[in-house]
C-alpha cells in the first residue's frame, strides 16, 4: 500500500512516549490484575477489536495512535510537504481512510480494488480550507466507526478463511488494516517533528 514512503521515513516511535496510555497504565507495560483477566476471556475478534481501537483511539503498546498523532494538527500543517518526494499528512489522513475502508468492503464481499500508488490509493487533499481538513478527519472516523460495527458482525468461525476469493485471510485483512494504521500514524509523528 506504500511504495514510497520505505526509503523516505524510518518508522520508529517518538522521543516521548505519553505517560499512561494503557488504561493507567505505562505503555510499554504488560496488562494486569482485572485487565489481564478480562484480555483472557476476549474472543479473538475481541482482541482484534481491541488492537484496533488502541492503533486508532489510543492505548497503543508503542505510543501515540492515529487520533492521538492528529490531535492539535491545523489545517497547514496537514498541508505541510517538508519531504518533497513524501505526502502530506492530510493526504495520509485520506489514505489510511481509503484502506480501513478496503477492510469493510471487503468484509462484504467487495473485493475493493485499489490500485497501489493509484488516486484511490492517494486520493486528492489540495482543498487548504481549516473546514475540509475537519470534514477529512470526520470522514476518517466515520469510516473507522463502519469498520469497527463491520468486525462486530463477523461470526468468529470466518477468521482464518479467505476474506475473499484470492485473498488474505479475515485475520490477516484486519491485522492489516491496524498494521497500517499505524505505519502511517508513525509517519505522521515524524512529519510533525519537522514543524
Ligand atoms: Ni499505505
């Protein structure tokens, strides 16, 4: 889903890390008590769930999530190309939107194909407006809350099949789409350094 950005951006977290992330508790700290208790008797969409809500909300294991690395980022800065050959981070923003929506689609039976490198990968984010960069946002968390009622209606037994014909597996499809979450929120934090 990302040609590109290997060569331009090295991922790895930021030089500060929020303090309690984990309900509390220290990122980077393994669960306990309650919390432990309550991870072992999730079902495995549960905890597929869950790494979603922490890649996209927040309590995500490295650092920052994708709503977090956005808090607070105007509308210029997401216009922001400090890396002539990388994106912005409102075109990121489009883009990590695009593939959690290929998630849903394709839970559906929509083989949703997206050309790598193609508009609809990279949709178009040249509207320098305070106004469209909140409707980007809007649109990125309602695709993610139709994402996450997606999950929530596939029964537990499709898992491990194909998502569709040809396919990864559901399992992979979902870690995916997390994987990508936050591959992209680690740009997004790099990109913010450089303002
Ligand atoms: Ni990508």
């Amino acid at each position: 889903m990302e040609r590109r950005t290997a060569r331009i951006l090295a991922c790895g977290p930021p030089a500060s890390l929020p303090v309690a992330l984990n309900g509390g508790q220290d990122a980077h700290d393994p669960p306990t008590g309650m919390s432990a208790l309550r991870e072992k008797l999730m079902t495995e969409l549960e905890r597929i769930l869950d790494q979603l809500k922490r890649a996209y909300e927040g309590g995500a294991w490295h650092g920052p999530s994708v709503k977090e690395v956005l808090n607070g980022v105007t509308a210029q800065q997401a216009h922001a190309r400090p890396l002539a050959d990388g994106h912005t981070i409102y075109e990121l923003v489009r883009h990590i939107a695009v593939w959690e929506d290929v998630g849903r689609r394709r839970l559906s039976g929509d083989p949703a194909e997206v050309p790598i490198s193609s508009p609809e990968d990279w949709p178009p984010a040249d509207d320098m407006s305070e106004a469209a960069w909140e409707q980007a946002k809007e649109a990125l968390d309602r695709g993610h809350q139709a994402l996450v009622e997606a999950i929530k209606a596939v029964p537990e037994s499709r898992l491990d099949e194909p998502i569709m014909e040809g396919k990864s597996s559901v399992y992979v499809t979902l870690h995916g789409v997390i994987q990508h979450d936050l591959y992209h929120a680690g740009q997004i934090a790099i990109l913010k350094k450089g303002m």
